[in-house]
C-alpha cells in the first residue's frame, strides 16, 4: 500500500478533544495569518488562498522541513507552534461540525481521496470547512490544513504557544552551513 492509499480513522478526531495541532515555521511567519501558503501554495491551496499546515503530531513538521530543505543546509531562525482547536464535534458524514457555531472540520481518509477532489474543484477550489484533515504521507498520522478565512476558524482556533527551536546538528554532516536568515 502507498502512502496515498493508506487509510486513516477519523474517529481520531472525536476522541481528541480538545486538539492540538503542530507547525514549524520559520520565527517571521510564526502567526495564524497563513499568508505564506497564499504567496507559495502547498498541495492544499490555491494561490492567494492563505492557509496553514500543521500536524496532529509534534515530529511531522520537522520531518516535512527535512524533506522541503535542500540537504546541504541545516534549517535555522525557526519556531515551534502549538495550536488548539477547540470544539464539541459532531461526525456527519466527511465532516466533524460544531452545533454550536457551525464550524466544521473536514476529512478524507486517505490522500488520494482528497486529491480526487482537490482536482475536480482547482479551478474554483475552496474547502467550506476551516479546517481539512488528510494522512500525512512521510508517517501515518494526520495532518490538518487550517483556512483563517473560512467560517468557524476565529471561533474554534487559537495559537497556544510559539517557542524557537533549532534542529540537532548531528542529523547533518559535519561543517553544514545553515540556511541565511530571510
């Protein structure tokens, strides 16, 4: 099985409650604006569309900041964010809903699943949810891709903590250079 194909439960989702959500980004853009995924799209927006890639998994974010980092440079001027999203969830059908606000959170189980319909709708591609949960595929966890402009996302969302952080220098060769601050 790929790690397009693997499945995940959402039922996760129900029983983490309140959830806690990960990103690494770099100090500057440690925020709730997702502004930068507007400027550079990820594979779950468009351009001008702002969001916000974080996992439900401390160690995923710095595992995708290893994979999207040429090897030749070590990471620097960088943030851990610790984010919680806070809500009473109701499962209805590839959504959690919130009955108090409206708010909802979506779901694929798999990333081909979400691909799918990530396809069908590019052109005028928008998530009516605030949140979209989908497997990460470097581990088989969850990622969630937070929308700051969709309804419910000032209402369930809030950024608990912001920390530095710096990577080992031992997952490195040695003398590696580190990135020059932007």
């Amino acid at each position: 099985m790929t790690p397009e194909e693997r499945e995940l439960d959402p039922g996760f989702f129900l029983t983490h409650q309140p959830l806690t959500l990960y990103r690494l980004a770099k100090s500057r853009y440690a925020n709730l604006s997702g502004i930068g995924a507007a400027i550079a799209p990820g594979r779950w927006n468009v351009p001008g569309q702002e969001a916000i890639y974080t996992s439900t998994e401390i160690g995923v974010p710095v595992l995708e900041r290893l994979v999207h980092t040429p090897k030749d440079l070590m990471p620097s001027n960088l943030a851990l964010m610790k984010i919680r999203v806070s809500a009473n969830w109701q499962l209805r059908r590839v959504a959690f809903i919130d009955p108090r606000t409206g708010g909802s959170m979506a779901f694929h189980r798999s990333i081909s699943e979400a691909k799918e319909r990530f396809r069908l709708h590019r052109s005028e591609f928008t998530w009516s949810s605030f949140a979209v949960a989908v497997p990460s595929v470097i581990v088989p966890v969850w990622n969630v891709v937070l929308y700051p402009q969709r309804a419910g996302f000032w209402d369930h969302v809030s950024l608990e903590s912001v920390e530095p952080f710096e990577f080992d220098p031992r997952l490195f060769p040695e003398n590696t250079p580190t990135e020059t601050p932007q």
